[in-house]
C-alpha cells in the first residue's frame, strides 16, 4: 500500500468511527409517562430491556404517594399534581414489583407497578 494512503485511510476510519459513536452518545432516552392515583399506578406494567436507558415521568394524579423498586434503584416522593423524572438503565433480566410506598388510603397495599425487563 502506499505510504501516503495510509494517513488517508486512518482520517476515514476515524470519521467514520466518530459518526458511529456520536450518533448513540446523542440519542435521546426512551420515555414512559406514569401515573400514580388511588389505588394504582397507569400503566400497572411496563416493558423495558435490558440496557436500555429510560427516562420514566411519574406523577401524582391525587395525594402524596411513592415509587419505591429497590432491584432497579428507584425511589421517589410524588406530590399531587408534580412530574418526577427517573432514568433507569436495568442491569439484569426479570420481573419486579414497584410499590407506593406513602400511605394512600384503605387499598394502599394493593397500589403496583409491574417491571418486566427483557433481553
């Protein structure tokens, strides 16, 4: 090959190789609206896979309730009517459960939120 291709070649796969990363460095989240009211979450089970960064935007449709998934490190306070934003990328495969994790009313308990994460 001739000495003076080599630089060439080197500066086109550089690019190259700079567009690639750049264009997934630049993507932005997926994003899932959630909303928590007595005595549930909407939607009650979400799909996400594993690796993925997504942004999750929860909110109060009511009183004062939580989000609470230790598996998946979330955990946040929802004042009625304010949107909180979490970005949560799962680590690993399965099934999880999210609870309120404020007392809300009589059917606290049953208040859930369902995480599959997929490969």
């Amino acid at each position: 090959m001739n000495k003076h291709r080599i630089p060439a070649l080197l500066l086109t796969l550089s690019v190259l190789f700079g567009l690639a990363s750049r264009g997934r460095a630049d993507e932005t989240p997926r994003s899932i609206d959630i909303h928590a009211k007595r005595f549930e979450f909407v939607p009650s089970t979400l799909t996400l896979k594993k690796g993925e960064t997504v942004r999750l935007r929860v909110t109060s449709d009511d009183v004062v309730h939580g989000l609470f998934l230790r598996d998946l490190k979330l955990d946040t306070d929802l004042e009625p009517g304010q949107t909180q934003e979490l970005t949560v990328t799962p680590e690993k495969v399965g099934r999880f459960t999210a609870i309120c994790h404020h007392f809300c009313g009589a059917q606290h308990g049953n208040m859930k939120l369902t995480v599959v994460v997929e490969e």
